[in-house]
C-alpha cells in the first residue's frame, strides 16, 4: 500500500488536507480535513453585536461579502427586524454580494480551476501581436512562474491554439475581475471587506451618479460573461466531458439560495430568492429545506461536545491547544500559564501611566525579567518590581498580575488578593 498525502492543497479558498491510501492503482481510503481553526465564535465573545459584520469578514479576502451578509441576517433576527428590511436595503445588499459572487466565478474558473486544463507553455513560442499574450510571454521569459506552476502535468488536451486564446482570457479574466470589485466599491464602500452592510440593509445612500457607474461597469463585465467566460465553461465541459462524474460523492445537494427578492419573510429557509433554496436529494427530486433537521456534526473534528446537536444548543468546545493538531509540533497540556510565565525577557505593555507633566495618557513599555514568583492565591505570575518611570512620580505595582491594573483605592483584585501599594 502507499499513502498519498497532499498538504496543502492549493488553490482553492482555504486550507485543506488530503490523505489518500492506495493499493494497486485503487484507492482504498481517503481523507480530508481543514488544518486551519478560525475560531470566530471565539473571537466575537464579548464583543458588540455590530462588530460581527466587521469582523466575520475576515474570515477571506477572496469572499468576505457572504460573510456579512450573513452576519447582517443573524442580527437582523436578533434585534427583530428581519420583516423590516427596506427595499433600498435590501437591493444594495443583493448588488454588493452579487458583485462579490461575479468576481468569485470568475476567479474559480480561470484562476484556480483553468490551469488544469490549459497549457500556458504553448504561449513560449508566440509570435503574434496580442498584447496580453505577449506579457504572458514576457513574464515566462523571466522565469517567474508562480501562478501557473505547481501543476499536474500530462492531462492537457487542448490545441496550441485554444491554449493561446484560453491564456489571454486568463488575462483578461484579471481585468473582469477588477471591475467586479470596483462596482462593489461603489456601494459597499471598499472590497475586501465592505464597510456598509448592516442589520437593517445597508448605509450607503444610493445616486443617480454611482448607479450609472455602477451600470457602466456592469456591462463591461457582462460583456467578458457572455463572450469569454461561458464559451469557455462550454468548451472544457465538452473536451474534458469524461470528468463530469467526478466528485459527485453521494450525489446529494443543498443550496440556502440567494439574493432576497422580497424583505417581509422573517425566516431566512423560505425566502422567495432569485437563486432558490432547496434539496436535491440522490433520485434526482427537489426538497424544501427544513431547518429544524439542520444539527452539528463534530464526531470527526477538532470540538469537544456531542454529536448532532442543534447549533443553537452552543455545546461545541475547542480545546486551546491540542494534541497532535496538523501543521503544528506542539503537544496538548492540561493549562495553558498565562503569557507572562511562557513568555519571560519579552516586551510587553505593562500599564497606562498617567504624565502628570504633560497632563496626558502615555503607553509605558518595559521588559520583564525572569525569575518571578507566583500568586499564593490563584497561582498567577506576579510582577517584579519596576523601578519608577521618568517623568511619572508613580512606581509599578508589584502585586498579582490579574490585578494590576487596579486603581491604588482598590481593595481587591479579579484574583480576591488585595494588590501591594503604588509607592
């Protein structure tokens, strides 16, 4: 038997494993898994409930938008106006992650997927006068072939020709592109990681000036659509047509749809959408989605908790650090030490000292040394004692580090240790 493993495997959005067992040219087992935790619930505890719009986006630079968008429908729930959406916030909301779901196509086929099937070495010996090719032969030249290599060789069955011409529409595919996240920018105020969606619909106001903008570009980018990107899509589905049944795993599909063509349903599962949700179960038939049927399933992952739990149930734990995790050498521990006791001779920000000077808050920065000692009520690294900072008639406080940012009237800390005098 060999094992194949692949890690990572490139392009696509994200970070992904595959382990692959085989035994005589057959596969016998094979395995994917995300090697990278986000952890987003994790950061958004105890944060305010508008940030979640802000931060989820930065899951990926590639889509951010579908993030906030449905970041936006969990809040619009939570805060009860979900039947409220205006019809301004609702269509701006659609065009920004419309926009985003362009430039993703777009990006899928020519700039990850493409490269499969074209042979960008047949562009080496171009001699014509097509400008994009002619960069595409001069980047070659210099030998920078990061884009386009590493590749799966062996399988290109396309002409020189095609080769070229598909080649510069991988060129000109950048340009779409660019007009896609120029057309979200208008209105979603900046691409990746627009800043105007919100619960409610959306901040920015529309004008007759960005809509026909916004129209302009639009049709350049249907333009690339229906003369270079479809032909295209066509084209290595009917040469390439013995791989339409690959990756069709059991053959069971779902979909949560898209773009609300109506704001007054509160329940996002059965919203009238102009890409609709559903089920395509193995026999072919259409389902309705039923989200009360929708459960976690962690049996395989990295979370401690049951299996096939509601989601809303909020019982899915992540370790902080775990054992054997993939890309990473470190081993599981029982408790973490705080950062100070793991971290000693590094620079830290050990507090905000007022300048009575200058009658400001400034940052005072110092080393900790090694060699300290631990709370005897919660354990905790204690701070050694600072010598007094210039320009500050106060010295640091020596006491539990859970506490130190106390007030010199404190009488008790997080830690119920009461905190040593500020001299």
């Amino acid at each position: 038997m060999k094992k194949i493993v692949i890690d990572p495997l490139t392009r696509i959005e994200g970070h992904l494993k595959v382990e692959v067992v085989v035994d005589g040219g057959e596969v016998k087992e094979a395995r994917c898994s995300g090697t990278l935790f986000r952890g987003w619930e994790i950061i958004l505890k105890g944060r305010h409930p508008l940030d979640a719009q802000r931060i989820t986006q930065r899951v990926c630079g590639v889509c951010p938008t579908a993030h906030a968008t449905a970041s936006s429908f969990a809040l619009d729930d939570a805060f009860g106006v979900a039947d409220r959406i205006p019809d301004n916030g609702r269509l701006l909301r659609n065009l920004i992650l419309g926009c985003n779901y362009i430039q993703s196509h777009v990006l899928h086929f020519y700039h990850l997927a493409a490269l499969d099937f074209v042979d960008v070495t047949a562009v080496a010996d171009y001699d014509g006068e097509d400008d994009d090719l002619q960069a595409v032969k001069a980047f070659i030249g210099r030998g920078a072939l990061g884009p386009f290599v590493p590749r799966h060789e062996g399988d290109y069955r396309f002409s020189p020709e095609v080769n070229r011409t598909l080649t510069a529409h991988y060129v000109q595919a950048l340009r779409a592109r660019r007009l896609a996240h120029e057309m979200l920018c208008i209105f979603g105020g900046k691409m990746p990681h627009s800043a105007t969606i919100m619960p409610g619909g959306n901040s920015e106001v529309p004008t007759m000036d960005k809509i026909s903008t916004f129209l302009g570009k639009l049709s350049e980018v249907q333009n690339f659509i229906d003369t270079r990107y479809v032909p295209d899509v066509l084209a290595v589905a009917k040469v390439y047509s013995d791989h339409a049944g690959v990756g069709g795993g059991c053959n069971r599909y779902l979909a949560y749809g898209s773009f609300d063509l109506k704001g007054e349903n509160v329940d996002p599962a059965t919203r009238e959408r102009l890409l609709p949700q559903g089920l395509v179960t193995a026999d072919g038939e259409f389902q309705k989605i039923d989200a009360a049927q929708i459960t976690e399933s962690v049996a395989s992952s990295w979370f401690s908790s049951p299996s096939k739990i509601r989601p809303r149930a909020r019982r899915s734990r992540t370790p902080t650090r775990k054992a054997d995790t993939v890309g990473s050498s470190r081993r599981a521990t029982t408790a973490s030490p705080p950062r100070s006791a793991r971290s000693p001779g590094r620079w830290w920000r050990i507090a905000s000292a007022r300048s009575r000077s200058r009658g400001s808050w400034t940052r005072r920065w110092a080393s900790w040394a090694p060699g300290r000692t631990r709370c005897t009520a919660c354990s905790a690294a204690t701070r050694p004692a600072r010598s007094r900072p210039r320009s500050s008639p106060m010295q640091w406080p020596t006491g539990c580090w859970r506490s130190s940012r106390a007030s010199p009237s404190a009488q008790t800390g997080p830690c119920r240790t009461r905190p040593r005098a500020w001299a």
